[in-house]
C-alpha cells in the first residue's frame, strides 16, 4: 500500500510509515531561500508522475530534476521511493544516503532507512536511522513512532514503546493515528501494570 502526502516545494513534508507498509512523497525547501516557481513547477510534474505510479515517467523526470538541481533532498527520497516500488533496494538505498549527504537533516530519508533496515530484519540499524531522524528533528513525529512500534513489536520493550509512542501523541496531527496510538497506550499500561491515566500525559520534548 502507498499512501502518498502532497505539500508545497517550500515545506517539507511528514512521511507517515506507521506500519512499515505506508509511504509518502516529501516536497521540501533546498538550502539557500526561497525556491523559484520554475523548479517548483518542474519538481510538482515529476511528483505527478509518482502519484499517478507512472514510474517510468517519474524516473525519467526526478533524474533530469536531479541532473539539472542536485542540492534538492527532496527529489533523491521521492525517486527512492519508486525504486523501492520497482524492488530495487540497493538503488534506493543510495538515494536516500545521498539526500542525507545533500541535507544532513533530510529525515524523512532517514525513516525511509529506518523501515527498510526493519524489513530485513536489521533492527539494530532501524532504531539507529530512526534515533538520527528524532535527533536532527525532535519534533518529527513519525520517527517516535516507528520507535515505538520497534520497541513493542520487536524488542518487546514496553517501557520504551510507551515513552516512544507518547511523544509521538504529543506531536500527531493525524487524528485516526492519535487515536489508534491511545488505545495502545491504555494496552500496554494494562499489561504493564501501569496506571491507565498516563496515556493522556505525554512526557515533554
């Protein structure tokens, strides 16, 4: 399943990969100012083309975007992501190292590693990519999340996923992933013998 998010050039985007199975095209604002309509136009029409899964398409266009503006994250995580469609991981894999290298605080290239690095069983390396996204950005929600599920599902580390998953609530603006986030909460308070009303007191960033 992809489910892909839309913004503006000059903002940068949320990936939301709740699950793992869950992606998104990141638009955001190369370093140096503001972005000229002509690159944001360029740029809007290639990620047409991801949308639409016209990958060829896409390829073609995000690879002349690149060739013509390579100081641009956000065109290496979105090609990414249609080489990660073709299953072609190592290519994928490169491209999102080098948005880091373009952008040291490209995280959703960081939370795309970290999912990937998780789908082959390296979780040690998920939680690494994931820790780098949170750390270049505390307020990038999506990261905590993803946390929070490897430390529940796959360390079986409650205490980390509830710390984990309230700094997520604390951050979340999709509420159908609040809510699903508190009821998880409330579980894991359960089974941990923790007092339930804590799930409504996200710890601070």
């Amino acid at each position: 399943m992809w489910r892909i998010y839309r913004q503006s050039l000059t903002l940068t985007a949320a990936i939301l990969l709740l699950s793992g199975c869950t992606t998104a095209v990141k638009q955001n604002q190369a370093a140096g100012g503001a972005i000229p309509e002509q690159v944001q136009q360029e740029f809007a029409a290639a990620v047409a083309k991801v949308t639409s899964g016209d990958d060829t398409g896409a390829i073609q266009q995000l690879e002349a975007f690149i060739e013509r503006y390579p100081n641009y994250s956000a065109a290496y995580v979105n090609l990414a992501i249609v080489y990660q469609r073709q299953k072609q991981s190592e290519q994928a894999l490169w491209l999102l190292k080098k948005a880091i290298e373009v952008d040291p605080a490209a995280v959703e290239a960081m939370n795309q590693l970290g999912v990937i690095s998780r789908r082959q069983g390296d979780f040690a390396a998920a939680e690494a990519y994931w820790r780098q996204a949170v750390t270049a950005d505390p307020t990038y929600a999506y990261g905590w999340y993803n946390l929070g599920v490897l430390c529940e599902l796959y360390k079986q580390d409650l205490p980390g996923a509830l710390e984990n998953y309230r700094r997520y609530q604390a951050l979340a603006q999709d509420s159908d992933a609040d809510g699903k986030v508190a009821r998880w909460i409330e579980d894991i308070e359960r089974r941990s013998g923790m007092p339930v009303q804590a799930a409504n007191t996200p710890e601070a960033l």
